[in-house]
C-alpha cells in the first residue's frame, strides 16, 4: 500500500484544494504549496481529456497526489481518466450500494471488476511493467465517492460494506438541495443528515471527507471538528479572486 492510500485507511489527515482552471501551471503552482492533494474537478469545470492530462502532470512535478472528480459514475467516463493515472478518483451523486458497486467494477481489473486494459501514463508510457501495475498499482489507487443526497445517507449502512471504497466524500450543498433547501447547509435537517452519516461512517471506521469552496478558517474547522479527516477547501480561483480582492483594497486606500 502507498503511503497516500494509508492515509485514508489510517484515517490520518488529508488536506486537498479544487483546481478548476485550464491552465495546468496553476496546478503546479498550488501543488508547490505543500496539499496532500489538488481535486481536479472534470464535474463542474471546462476541463477537457487533454487539459486534465496536463494537470495531472503539473500536479506530480509540483510534489502533491491527484484526485480526479468525473462528471458522473460511468464505466467510460471513468476508463479514460483511470489510463492517465492519476492517484485517485472521485464519483460523484452515488446513491445505492448497487451504484457504488458499479463504480468500484469500472476501477478495477477481472476477477474483482471490469475494467478493459489500456493503460498508457498510468503504466509510463510502457516503461513499466503491466503485471506490476496490474497486481498492485491499480489496486493501490485511492477511491472516493461522494455522498450528496438524503437517499444516500438512508443507503450508507449497506453502502460501508463495500471494501473498495477508501473516503466517502459530502456535497454539503447538493445534501441539503436533496431536501428542497439548496445551499443551506447549516440547517437543521442538513446538518441532521451530515451527523447521522458521520457516525454510520466512524463505526465502519471509514475516512470522512467533505468537499466546499470556503477557505474561512472557522468553517474549515467546524468540517474537522465535526469528525471529518479529508478536507477539500477553496478553488484555484477562489484564490486568486481573493488575494485580488486584498491587493485592491489596499490600493483604494492610497491617495
């Protein structure tokens, strides 16, 4: 096992940002920073096949792991971002545990999935060996799935069961859109929601994750004090949107 998988396993804590643009030197550039990981996001971004390749890259020459979201939990959508390999991948709105079964198929070879093989990156290009990456480091591969409506939450004591699954993830926004109060995360069914899955989770000993675009120190806080170890905070241009916002204010105050 590698020691960014141990990580979910151990349920230490893993600390990540959003990337949502196209241009990979961002990417580096975040990576440099020191995240355990950058969330390339293919779900709600422009991102192409090519582009998310060239983040992939500048994430590992900037020294951090890459977890890529696909648009939704399908075998092809999954297959060709898998062949790139990246560190991990994240299937968004996974609802049963028949959805999530097939989700963990798609990422894995015969006997335990169906997962065609051609891997190219993923394998350097044929540089190494195939059985290697067969028997170990598509195994070693980190899978996320994220849970995102109260369907979900009524499904996660079967859900937990399956093995494959090393972080389930909340889309706190699209949680409470689930019960007809989107983006109120801090009501008081939402947030029932959140902590009666926290503690379905905790008891199968499972990594807890959440994904959100504050970079608020008391929020991100609040995530991990609830018992949450896998924290997604903030986006690439989020970032830069408010280290802009920052620099204008000061200059408004010249004279």
């Amino acid at each position: 096992m590698n020691s960014f998988k141990a990580k979910f396993t151990n349920r230490e804590l893993i600390k990540g940002m959003h990337t949502t643009l196209s241009d990979a030197s961002v990417t580096e550039m975040c990576a440099l920073v020191g995240f355990d990981f950058i969330w390339i996001d293919t779900e709600h971004s422009a991102l192409d096949y090519y582009t998310l390749q060239t983040h992939l890259i500048a994430a590992k020459a900037g020294g951090t792991h890459s977890l890529v979201r696909i648009p939704w939990n399908d075998p092809i959508l999954a297959k060709r971002v898998l062949e790139m390999g990246p560190d991990g991948i994240i299937f968004p709105v996974i609802n049963t545990a028949e959805e999530l079964d097939a989700a963990m198929k798609s990422t894995l070879y015969p006997p335990h999935g169906t997962r065609g093989f051609g891997p190219v990156r993923a394998v350097k290009y044929g540089l190494s060996s195939a059985d290697e990456f067969i028997n170990k480091e598509s195994l070693d591969m980190v899978r996320c799935v994220q849970i995102e409506s109260a369907k979900a939450v009524e499904n996660l004591p079967q859900m937990v069961k399956n093995p494959w699954v090393d972080c389930f993830i909340f889309g706190p926004c699209d949680l409470s859109g689930s019960i007809g109060e989107l983006n109120n995360v801090e009501g008081k069914r939402t947030q029932d929601l959140l902590k009666k899955a926290i503690d379905i989770l905790q008891k199968a000993n499972k990594s807890i994750g959440v994904s959100f675009g504050s970079t608020s120190a008391d929020v991100i806080k609040g995530w991990h004090d609830m018992g949450i170890n896998m924290v997604s905070a903030g986006t690439d241009y989020m970032h830069i949107v408010s280290g802009a916002k920052r620099v204008y204010s000061i200059l408004q105050t010249l004279d």
